[in-house]
C-alpha cells in the first residue's frame, strides 16, 4: 500500500493496516514537526475512539480525553444544554487532533514503520490499471513507489484527487462567506462542556483541550487577517457574543496559537478511482460546526482498513467494492447535519434581521422540543461504523 498524506486519515489508515501486517508506506510532503504544528479539531465520536483502539492507539486518549455527556447552545442572552448521555445514551471524548497524531506517529516509529516526510513533487499514475506507481523527491533524489493500491490521505489540497481524470469525477461544493478565527490558550475553559453561540455579532464558540487549556473561535469576515487581531480584540469580542455572567467567567490570556479557517461544504464523488481510493478531507470537506470532519477521516480509513484486511486475508473483493458507497453514505448525512447547524448558528449576511429572528425561534423550538433536541444530539455523538 502507498498512503498518500500523513494526516490523521493516511496515519490511521496504516497504523490498521499494521494490525493486519499489511504492509504500508506513508508519503508526506510536510514535515513532521509542521503536521504537528496545526491546530484542528478537538471532538472524537465514540466510534472514532474505538477505531483508535482497534489501532492500538487509543490508551493516552483514553486516560487524559475528557468525557463530555452534552453541549450548551447560547442565543437570546440564556444557556440550554442538550443532553447527550440522556437523549442517546452517548458521549463524546475531546481530545485534540494534535494529541491523535501524535499519538499515531510515536507508535508508527516505535514499529520502525516508513513515513517518508518532506517528499516533494508528489506524483501518483497507474492506477487506473494493475500497477500504481507513486512517484516523488525526497533529499533531491527521486523515488518511485510501486504498489498494489494508493490511499490518497493528502487532504483537501492534495494531487490524489486532482490527478483522477475530469470526466470521472463530480464534486458538489458549498463556500460559506464567513470564516472563524480561532485561539488557544493555557487558560481553564469557561465551563465544563462547550458552548456554541449564536449572537447578533455572529457565532462563538468555547471548546477546550484540557483542564487547563482552552480553544476559542468566533465567526470573522473572510477578509480578516490574523494580524489585524490582538489578543485583547478577541477576548473582546468573545466575551461580547456570550451571555454576561458567562463573560464575566472567562479566563483571559496570552495567545498560543491564532489562526482564521474558511468554511466549506464538498463532496467528491466517487471515492474510488480503480486501485485509488480518496479518503478524509481528500475527498469531503464539511464546516466545522458539527466536529465532524475529523471523525468522518477515521471511519472512512475504518471501511478501508476492513476492506484490504479482507482482500489480502480472504481474497474477497467485496469490500473494496462497496467502500465508496459506504463512506459516501455517511458522508452525505454529516454534510446535511454541518451545513444545518452551520446554518443555525452563524451570523448569515444574506438572511438579515428577519432569518435572525428565524434563527431564535428555531433554537427555542430545538431546545423544548425532546424530538429536536434528540435529532441534534444522535447526530453529533454520530452513528455506528
Ligand atoms: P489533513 O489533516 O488535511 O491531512 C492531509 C495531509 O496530506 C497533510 O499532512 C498534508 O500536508 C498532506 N499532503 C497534502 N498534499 C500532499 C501531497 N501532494 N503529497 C503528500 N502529502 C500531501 N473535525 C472534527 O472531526 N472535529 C472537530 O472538532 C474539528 N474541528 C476543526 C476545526 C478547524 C478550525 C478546522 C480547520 C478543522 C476541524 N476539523 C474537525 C476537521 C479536521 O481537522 C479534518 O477533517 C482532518 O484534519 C482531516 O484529516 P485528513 O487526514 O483527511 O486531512
Ligand atoms: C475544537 O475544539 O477545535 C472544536 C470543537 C468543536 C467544533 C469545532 C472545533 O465543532
């Protein structure tokens, strides 16, 4: 196997396919230490934590994650909270994508497993017949990887999809004109669980990595710069989109880290191009309102995973052939509950004072309504594998 991207999906991926003794290698064109660097998502789904395990790389997550049995929904100046362990008998766990990578490339080294960091000019061809061949340089010298499948893990921005031919792909795609300017900090979170906010100024949210250590973000126009944003101007506006005594509770400090993301719906369809499959951002992208973007990487490389276990172990092409369909099933459910919650939440320049208005009347109906409230609170905690 040739894994393309050492994200969370192409680390999965091969760390399930060692459990196999599938051989895999993984081609990165980042460095190690900048995979690390960025700061992503921050909420596991059960069933991600289970495939983690499965993985043999679950223990830290499970020691140091917190359990979180629900999320509060702010709008109108009040505080609801849904209640997850009550209305589906689940949580979820938060544990930053950093720490899961982490987690993944310590164990891939101590297997004195390959990943090939700093490749550059990353090619890949072949795969649309019998034998793949993933190309790239690496100290000047270049490389050829001759290999039964290509896994394209490479995210949003990389060359697996766009080296699949026009004619054999359609893409659906959504650009949301808002952005979130996101902020960690060592300071303890404002409450327990997180808080999604929505408010006249536009969204908010209060997520945390641990105890001690929060993640902020508010909605932000597309033109902002992340230089044009002290510290003291996010804390600010932070606090300004929050209930008061919520506000008043915030625990300010210096910034670790400050970055602003752009929200985007897509789907690539299908996810299997003859002996490429697309896995992850690679293939979808959903805003990262429902914290789901993470958790849709991991189960697609679990179908994957199960599908090459039962190709190389049973011979059987079975799973192979139905992966598109499977992850594309999903998917599609999680880019309806993202783009809905998105929707929900945000400040939308286009909808006005009267769809703000509209917006309120829906979180009351959502938040008295135990129908509702549970339609939120499966889809969040998400579905089985
Ligand atoms: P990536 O993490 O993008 O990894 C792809 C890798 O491929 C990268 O390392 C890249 O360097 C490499 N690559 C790219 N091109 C090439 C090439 N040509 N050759 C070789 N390598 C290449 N998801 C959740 O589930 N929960 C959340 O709470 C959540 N919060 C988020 C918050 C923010 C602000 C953002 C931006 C995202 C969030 N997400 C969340 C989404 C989540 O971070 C992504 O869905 C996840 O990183 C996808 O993993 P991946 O491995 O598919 O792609
Ligand atoms: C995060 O902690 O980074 C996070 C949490 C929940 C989301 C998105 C991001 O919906």
């Amino acid at each position: 196997m040739a894994i393309v991207g050492a994200g969370p999906a192409g680390l999965l991926l091969a760390a399930l396919l060692a459990r196999h003794d599938i051989d895999a290698v993984i081609v990165e064109q980042r460095s190690a230490e900048y995979v690390l660097s960025r700061i992503r998502a921050g909420v596991l789904e059960q069933t991600t934590v289970d495939l983690l395990r499965e993985a043999g790389v679950a223990d830290r997550c499970l020691q140091e994650g917190l359990t979180h049995d629900g999320i509060e929904l702010s709008f109108d100046g009040g505080l609801h909270r849904i209640d997850f362990r009550a209305l589906t008998g689940k949580h979820v766990t938060v544990y930053g994508q950093t720490e899961v990578t982490h987690d993944l490339m310590r164990s891939r080294a101590g297997a004195n497993l390959t990943t090939d960091y700093e490749a550059a000019d990353v090619e890949i061809e072949g795969f649309d017949g019998e034998h793949p061949v993933v190309r790239y340089v690496r100290n000047g010298v270049v490389q050829e990887l001759a290999c039964d499948f290509i896994a394209g893990c490479d995210g949003y921005h990389g060359v697996c999809r766009a080296s699949v031919p026009r004619e054999a792909i359609t893409t659906y795609e959504k650009v949301y004109p808002f952005g979130w300017l996101g902020v960690l900090a060592d300071v303890p979170p404002v409450r327990p669980e997180l808080i999604y906010a929505n408010h006249e100024r536009g969204f908010a949210l209060c997520s945390q990595r641990s105890k001690a250590r929060s993640r902020y973000y508010v909605q932000c126009s597309l033109d902002d710069q992340v230089d044009q944003w002290s510290d003291d101007a996010f804390w600010d506006e932070l606090r300004r989109r929050l209930p008061a005594e919520i506000a008043e509770a915030v625990t300010t400090g210096p910034s670790i880290e400050k970055s602003i993301a752009p929200l985007r719906s897509f789907v690539a369809e299908p996810m299997r191009f003859g002996r490429l499959f697309l896995a992850g951002d690679a293939a979808h992208i959903v805003p990262p309102t429902g914290a789901k973007g993470l958790n849709l990487a991991a189960t697609d490389v679990g179908y994957l995973a199960r599908g090459l276990a039962e190709y190389y172990l049973e011979g059987s092409d079975a799973g192979l052939d139905e992966y598109s369909a499977r992850c594309l099933s999903r998917v599609w459910k999680a880019e309806r509950f993202s783009w809905w919650f998105t929707s929900l939440m945000h400040r939308l320049p286009e909808a006005g004072a009267f769809g703000f208005r509209l917006q309120q009347a829906e979180l009351t109906y959502l938040v008295g309504s135990r129908s509702a409230s549970s339609a939120l609170a499966e889809n969040y905690v998400g579905l089985p594998i």
